[in-house]
C-alpha cells in the first residue's frame, strides 16, 4: 500500500486531467478521517465544550489562513497548533478549513 | 457539469448531517452487524464513529463496568485537584442519541472462525466484525512478589476505580515526612507520561499538605517521555523533593514485598516506603489472547490502515492493546484509532475500500494545576504500518515561560473534556 500523501499525489492528477481546474483529491471520506483527529481537542465537529476554540462554522478563508500560519510557525503565542499542524499537506489543510466551515457551529 | 464547489458541497451535506443520509442502497437491517467489546476510549468512540457514517449498522457493545472511569486526570485527582465522580462517564449519548445496544457483561471467549462472542451472562453474540478495546491487562507473574493480593497493599492504580482510590487514601493518611516510591516499568506500557506526571501532582500535595514528605522513582529504563520538560519543572515547582532513579543506576525493581512496603531492585538495594506504587508490566487485555490475535509479548500485530488483526481475519483491535508504536498506548490514540477503524470497518460491510488512515496523539501532562507540558505527533499508514508524518510533533519549548505553561495547563483541562465528550458525550460542568 502507498502512503495517503502518494497515493493522493496519484489522483490529484487524475482529477487534474479530468476536470482542466483545481480539484480537491481528497473524499469524503478521508476528509473526515482527518477532521477526526481535531474532534479530540476541539470537540465532535468542532463544537468545542470547553476551553480549546471552537472552530465549526467559522469562515472558511480564516480558517484556512490560521491553519497555513500555523503550519508556518507565524502565529504568535501558539502552544500546539503548530506541532500539528506540520502534520498535513497545504491540501489537507484546505480540505479542513473548507470542512469546518461548512458544519453549524 | 460537477464543479469543485458543488462536488464539496455535496459532501459537506453528507458530513455535517450524517444521521440523515440516504442509505439508498441498503435495505434496513442489512447493513451489518458489529460488535464492541470495550467502551473506554477505543471502543466507545469506534461506536459512536460507526453509527455517525451509518446508522443503518447494528452495533453492540459489550462492557463490563456500568460507568468508566478514566485514568487521564486520575493524577489530578491523586493529587487532591479533582473530585473522583468528575473522571466517570456513562453510556447514555452512545445507547439514547445513537442507538447503541450497550451489553453490560464480561466479554469471556470469542471465536473468530464461528464469527461468535461469548457473554459472562451466558449469551452468545454474532459479528460480521469484531473490534477488541479492552485495554490492558496488569502481567500478574512478571514481577516477583506483585501479585492480586500485594495490589491491595501496594496499589497499581493503572486502571482507574478502586486501585485509584485505595492509593489516595493511603496519600491522605500517610504522615508528613513520609517517602512516596512508585516503581516504573519498561516499555511498552500504558501512557509513557502517566508515572511522571503522577508522582508530579503527589508533590503538589505534597508541597500544600505534607512539605517534609519525598518521593522516589525507581525506574527500570535509563530515559522517559518529555524527559527534560519533566526534570526542570519539577526542579522549579518542587525543588529537591522528587528523586528519579533509572536503570543503569540500579532503578530496576526485580522483587516486591508489598506486606513490608519494600522493593528490591537489581542489584540488591532494598527501599523501604511509606506509600507504595507499582506500576506493573502489562499485556493486552484477556480477551485479546481468548480471540488469538495476541504475539508472544501479549499485545496485538494490527494492519496500520485499518487496525485489523494481523492473525484473525474480521477482528480489528484498537487502543493500548494494539501494537501501534510509534503511537503511544494513551486514550487520545485510542480514540483516533477508533475513528480509523470506524470508516475502515463502515467502508467494508459497503464494499468499499478504507479511506486513508490518519491519526494524532497529544499527551498533555500537569507538572503542577498551573503548570502543563505536552507531547504532539500526527501519524499516517505506509506500507500497512504506523509512521510518524515527517516534521510534525513534538514537545513543548523547553524555555517557554509561566504564561506558556498556564495555558497549556487550561488547554489540558480543555482537551479532557473535548474528549470525554467525543468519547461519552459527557458535557463538562
Ligand atoms: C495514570 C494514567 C494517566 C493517563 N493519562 C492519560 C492522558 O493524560 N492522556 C491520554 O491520552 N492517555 C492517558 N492515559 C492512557 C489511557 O488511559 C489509555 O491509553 C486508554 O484508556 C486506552 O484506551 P483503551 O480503549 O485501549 O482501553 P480502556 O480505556 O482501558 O478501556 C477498556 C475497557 O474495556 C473493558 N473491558 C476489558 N475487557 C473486557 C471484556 N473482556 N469484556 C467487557 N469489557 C471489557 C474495561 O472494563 C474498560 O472499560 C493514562 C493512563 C494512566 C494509567
């Protein structure tokens, strides 16, 4: 089996040639595998009951953009978002922000 | 023509409500049957995971205990910062908002050929897949002289409920200038952090309620998990007061005299406390040898992508029972691997192949109520086995200030009940 980041390169192609414009090569499927891991700090679908933010329903580009500055190291003050972070593609983080924002918060 | 923003769109609608999703599909009650045996981390949120990406499953859960408790924040309430009731959760969002049928019983056999699990009340349950979340197991017989009995006596407190309570108390009563020694084991155990952040809360109560009191850590490895973190906190909150002795200094406990509260180690140094806690090699919980999916070291060979048991076609295990490393046995592991085997598992009985798997642990420890550190890694399937995403992760600045320390000690508090609630639904109060 060929890891998630290659086997996505693959169809990232695919889809590219399919379609002539910017896809997202990922389902939904492994869309929601991702955004799993979130639900541990930031609550099931990001409605966080507690201290961590909540982070369903926010605008999509904010999102986006606090999960690149993350990735970065830009964001001042960050205790962890950004060990995880470094943890996914620009893509996979897209495919978040874009997640997220479309949940009721 | 499909769009990039009508295609997602589409989706979006499938994931923000999954209980109203079309199974066009599948017939009623035909979608498959799984059962659970295990409602702690692992298994509890596989349950909930299921019945969130198909409802149209049955799922049954089998657990022994009316109301888990968890050892996350059991240190707290070790160490007097938490009401033991605040670390219990029930299974009320998994059986009333779910539909989960929870069987209140010991899992006892399973046979993995007949697809059958059998039940301490005398039933008999039949799976299409079987996940196995049972946690550990205490390795009775590993370490001389740390039997059931000495358990009482000197307490483990690795599986949260009346060990935990029985060594608070003991806490409690133990006079000021008393000696606290907590026996470590080697890897793997159950949460590389717990005995560090344990004997951590111990000497907050200490410092409060018993200042003449010490603690001594009796380690059988030379290095532990955030290490450097661990020593200059405990250096800046509580002096000299915690002694750690690792292996190649003699910490290695070989024999336990539980009725003297006195361990031995290897090379025949004798410490004798005044409370006293083993913490004792482990194994996969029972049933994951009953069922065959066990190695010789008495964990669990999984496929990364989909946690199935690399023995026993059908039976995915999950949790600290797993041999997942570089994942850490912990509850947010668990969790994540509950997830993973969820979609793998609701793709299958579909036809379908698992959707890439991709999990993530953070260990937050408390050094002090105001004072947290953490551990991060993101981890992917290559080749069917666990690695860690390169440039992901990591631990805490080692020269991060109070502020730093404080928050990450709020956001301990937070992700406790972020998962508890991912977990058991429980709402924080
Ligand atoms: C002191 C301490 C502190 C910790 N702190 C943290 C922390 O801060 N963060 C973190 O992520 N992790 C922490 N952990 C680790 C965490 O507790 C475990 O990794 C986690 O519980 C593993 O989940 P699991 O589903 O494998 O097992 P468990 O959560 O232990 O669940 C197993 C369940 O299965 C049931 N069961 C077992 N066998 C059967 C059977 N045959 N039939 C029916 N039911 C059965 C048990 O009753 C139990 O409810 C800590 C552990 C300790 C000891």
């Amino acid at each position: 089996m060929f890891s998630k980041h290659f086997r996505r390169g693959v169809v990232v192609a695919a889809m590219l040639a399919a379609f002539a414009g910017p896809a997202s090569a990922l389902s939904e499927d492994e869309v929601s595998v991702l955004a799993g891991t979130c639900a541990n700090c930031h609550g099931t679908d990001g409605r966080s009951p507690g201290a961590i933010p909540a982070i369903a329903g926010q605008d999509y580009d904010i999102l986006r953009e606090q999960l690149l500055a993350f990735k970065a190291g830009e964001v001042e003050g960050a205790t962890i978002m950004t060990r995880h972070a470094t943890g996914y593609t620009d893509e996979e983080l897209d495919a978040l922000a874009r997640y997220f924002s479309e949940i009721e918060p | 023509m499909i769009t990039r923003r009508n295609m997602l769109a589409l989706g979006a609608a499938a994931f923000v409500a999954p209980l109203a999703m079309p199974n066009i599909l599948r017939a009623q009650g035909s979608a498959g049957r799984v059962v659970i045996v295990g409602g702690g981390f692992g298994g509890a949120t596989a349950a909930k995971y299921i019945k969130r990406r198909n409802p149209d499953i049955d799922v049954t859960l089998i657990e022994a205990q009316e109301r888990f408790y968890t050892c996350p924040f059991s240190n707290l309430y070790l160490g007097g910062l938490r009401e033991f009731e605040s670390i219990g959760h029930s299974y009320e969002e998994l059986t009333g908002e779910y539909g989960v049928n929870l069987v209140t019983a010991l899992a006892e056999d399973v046979d993995g050929d007949a697809h059958t699990v059998t039940l301490s009340n005398g039933e008999t349950v039949e799976y299409d897949k079987l996940i196995l979340s049972p946690g550990i197991d205490i390795n009775w017989g590993a370490l001389e002289g740390y039997d059931e009995a000495a358990a009482e006596l000197a307490p483990h407190a690795w599986k949260a409920g009346a060990q935990t309570q029985l060594l608070r108390r003991q806490l409690e009563e133990m006079e000021d200038g008393g000696l606290f020694v907590l026996s470590a084991p080697a890897d793997p155990f159950r949460c590389p952090p717990g005995p560090y952040e344990r004997v951590s809360l111990v000497a907050h109560y200490f410092k409060e309620h018993k200042p003449n009191s010490k603690i001594l850590i009796l380690d059988s490895k030379d290095a532990f998990s955030k290490q450097g973190l661990f020593t200059a906190g405990w250096q800046s909150l509580y002096g000299d007061t915690i002694e750690w002795v690792g292996l190649s200094d003699d910490g290695r406990v070989v024999r336990v005299d539980a009725e003297a509260l006195e361990v031995e180690t290897e090379f025949g140094m004798v410490h004798r406390a005044n409370v006293l806690n083993v913490v004792p090699p482990q194994k996969a919980g029972f049933i994951a040898e009953r069922a065959g999916v066990t190695n010789e070291g008495g964990w669990v060979p999984i496929k990364a992508s989909t946690f199935e048991s690399r023995q026993v076609a059908d039976i995915h295990v999950i949790g600290d029972a797993a041999i997942a490393s570089p994942m850490p046995k912990s509850g947010f592991c668990a969790n994540t691997q509950g997830k993973v085997a969820a979609a793998a598992i609701v793709a299958s009985l579909a036809g379908n192949e698992a959707p890439a798997a991709s999990w993530t642990n953070t260990c937050y420890s408390l050094i002090g109520p105001d004072y947290g550190i953490s551990v991060v890694g993101v981890y992917e399937a290559v080749d069917d086995e666990v690695v860690q995403v390169e440039g992901s992760g990591g631990v805490s600045p080692a020269d991060a200030d109070a502020d730093f320390r404080l928050r990450e000690a709020q956001y301990a508090v937070g992700w406790y009940d972020a998962i508890a609630n991912d977990t058991w639904g429980t709402v924080p109060a």
